[in-house]
C-alpha cells in the first residue's frame, strides 16, 4: 500500500478518473505492456448571482469568469508510469500538455509561455522522467525529474483528483503551483517517507528563471492505521520575487526566501466517508508577508457514481500580500514575470477568508473509445472582513456552478 500511495503522488496526473492510463501491472515483464494514451477535457461555468462582479470571482483563480462558460483543460497524456512493487530498479515517464483557460495560471516561465494571448493558453503540466532506485533506504527512492505540478496540498492542478469545481484559498494562494527539477521519495521504512527535491522556483524554468536562484523540497511522510491514515508534512522554499521586486520600504528583496509549508492528513473513516485535512502555512520574508489557515473536507460514496463532499476553511492574509484577482489574460503571468500588470490586491491590513461548499460528485463510465464522465456540481458561500468581492462592494459572496469532465 505504502507504495501505491506514494506512486500516485509521485505520477500527479495520471490518477484520472476512468483513464485509460490506470496501469496493468501483471505477470508480463515486457516494459510497453504499461504504456498508455489517455487525457480528459474539462468544462464548466461558475455562477455569481450576488451582484456587479466586473466578470470575476475575486479570490478564485480556475474558476474565476463569473457567469461565463470556460473550456478550462483539454489534457491529453502519454505514460509509462511505475510498477509500485517494483524491488529492481524501474522506469518511465509522463508527457501531459494542456490546453484552455487554466493554463493562464499554471505557466512555467520559459514553456509555451507567450503562445496566446487569449483565454485559451496552452502549457505543459507535466513532462518527466520517472525512475525507482532500489538501493537507497528501506524500500527504494521514487524521484522524478522534469516538469511536474505541485504536490502541496490536498488538492491539484488535474480537476478529477479534487472534489470540487472551485478551488481553496490554500491551493490558490498558499502553494506553489509548478516546478522544473527534481522530486525524491524515499521510503525509509514502512511508515516513514521521506521527501527532498530541488527546482528553479515557483513556475519558472532554469532557462528563464525570474531571479536565478533555486529553490528546495523538503518533508516527511507517515503511512498509519495500514494505509487509512496517512500525513504528508510538505516544504518548499526559496527566493520568489521577480529581479528588481522592491518591498514597500524600497528595499530589493528579489534574493529573499519565501515558505510554503502543508500538513495534510487523510483519514479513510470507512469504505463510504473520507476526511481530508489540509493546514497551510505561507510567509514572504522581503516582505515580512505571512498567510495560514486550515482547510476541512469530507467525502461519503453514496454507491459507485455518487459522491457527497463538503469543504470548510478559514485562511488569514495578514498583509493582502497572497491573495489577488487577474481580470486580464496574461495578468498571471507579468505579474510571475515582475511586469506591469491588472491584478487586483485588497487591503495591506490583511483579511481573513472564510469558505463552506457543498457538493456531489456524478460518476458514469462512457462507450468506448470514451471512459467515463464525472460532472461536480456546487455551491459556495464565502466571507471576508472586508470587502474585496463583487467589485469591491461585499464582503459575502454566493456561487453556484459545475463542470463536466469526460476522460479518454
């Protein structure tokens, strides 16, 4: 089990709902046997009925057009992923591009990274190489080398692994985001992982990096209760600010550290009902910025093709330094590259945001060549102690939305 679990960290993408990616490890060695094409398209619309929106959900990065229909990923894929019983050594890959209106925030500085201006952005989400190495401790180090997205926090850049349409406070604002460079677990025992890494920074490149400095993986990983209860202490620090950014006091603070940090427990009650638990520390030292909160979730399989969630979290910005809106199409990513940009940023005295959503999880398999659909209704409420939704005009804001996600 443990090393199901940490292969399914390690590979991120390829855990799509009803992919033709889920591997068949068995009997035959030949190494192609595991090779698969798979992907998935992404679809949905985020209603604000609340009021002027100026057509954006502030706080809300995937799902930010209020009231417009978006294609937010078509992502195919190519796989070899890990046998996760593997004593040898072993290796493969993943190549996952994407195309759609996610892809404005999830850039790699140097990838793709002016091919539109529109909307519609194409990107890369992961592009690796994966290997096992048997002679490290306990049972071997997992590493991957390449482009891959974050493993921080309870959710992920591939929608079919989250429970919601929209995202947390956490993932959007808290956590990094993407990486170029290299990710190790290491299984030092049958209840201890151990992670280390190091890359170029948050989605930036060694060849377009936006302060030439790296950065570094750090954390730890317990496998409890065997398998049920898992909790992943996650770490990733380094210089971010582009060259040049300057703190209010005028002061350079391109080479200063900022810290990401996750705690996120898993907690499989039962067959039926899962809690998840994210803790999320975040702080700028150029500008003495921090930001942390906690986020809650529970999932109850009703039967096979339907799943009940639920989300709460409370999250403190406590200079409005972390969170922002980008009304422009490429706001994301001048503001990556230290350009002048549209973004939007409230109150230097900070705020705190608070979430509820609820929601459910529709599952059903397709004909071939098809694999399944996945349609994830929700609502939201939020609340800030300020004003900075709807236009600036409310500190409450009301969602209701969906997508759709059909796997190939």
């Amino acid at each position: 089990m443990r090393r199901i679990l940490t292969t399914a960290l390690a590979l991120g993408g390829t855990m799509v709902m009803g992919s033709t990616a889920r591997a068949d490890f068995g009997s035959d060695t030949s190494w192609w046997k595991t090779f698969a094409i798979s992907g998935y398209v992404d679809a949905g619309i985020m209603g604000n009925p609340t009021g002027d929106t100026a057509g954006t959900n502030f706080g809300r990065l995937f799902d930010d057009r209020a009231n417009h229909f978006e294609l937010n990923q078509f992502a195919p894929m190519a796989t070899r992923p890990l046998d996760p019983n593997a004593d040898d050594f072993d290796y493969g890959f993943i190549f996952q591009p994407m195309f759609g209106s996610d892809a404005r925030y999830t850039h790699l500085l140097g990838v793709f990274t002016h091919a539109s201006s529109s909307i519609d952005q194409f990107t890369i989400i992961e592009s690796d190489a994966l290997m096992h190495l048997p002679w490290t401790l306990g049972g071997g180090t997992d590493v991957k080398i390449g482009i891959f997205p974050s493993p921080l926090s309870a959710e992920t850049t591939v929608p079919s692994n989250n429970p919601f349409y929209s995202h947390s406070y956490i993932f959007n604002f808290g956590v990094t985001v993407a990486h170029t460079g290299a990710f190790t677990v290491t299984h030092a025992t049958p209840l201890i992982d151990v992670y280390l890494g190091i890359d170029a920074g948050n989605q930036t490149t060694p060849w377009h990096d936006n302060n030439s400095a790296a950065a570094g993986w750090a954390g730890l990983g317990l496998n409890l209760l065997g398998g049920n209860l898992t909790i992943t202490w996650l770490n990733h620090f380094g210089p971010e600010n582009p060259t040049g950014t300057t703190n209010l006091s005028g002061q350079v603070v391109d080479g200063s550290w900022r810290t990401e940090s996750t705690i996120t427990t898993v907690y499989k009650y039962n067959d039926n009902l899962t809690f998840t638990n994210d803790l999320n520390f975040a702080h700028d030292a150029g500008f003495n910025a921090s930001a942390y909160g906690v986020a809650q979730y529970a999932s109850y399989a009703v039967d096979t093709e339907l799943t009940l969630q639920a989300r709460a979290e409370i999250w403190r910005d406590d200079k409005g330094f972390f969170a922002a809106a980008f009304p422009g199409h490429l706001d994301a990513l001048k503001a990556l590259q230290g350009l002048p940009n549209g973004s939007l940023t409230f109150f230097p005295q900070g705020v705190t945001y608070s979430e509820i959503t609820l929601g459910a999880n529709f599952k059903k398999s397709l004909p071939d060549p098809l694999g399944a659909i996945l349609i994830r209704p929700e609502i939201r409420y939020d609340h800030a102690t300020a004003r900075p939704f709807n236009n600036g005009r409310n500190s409450d804001s009301f969602t209701i939305g969906t997508d759709f996600i059909i796997s190939f």
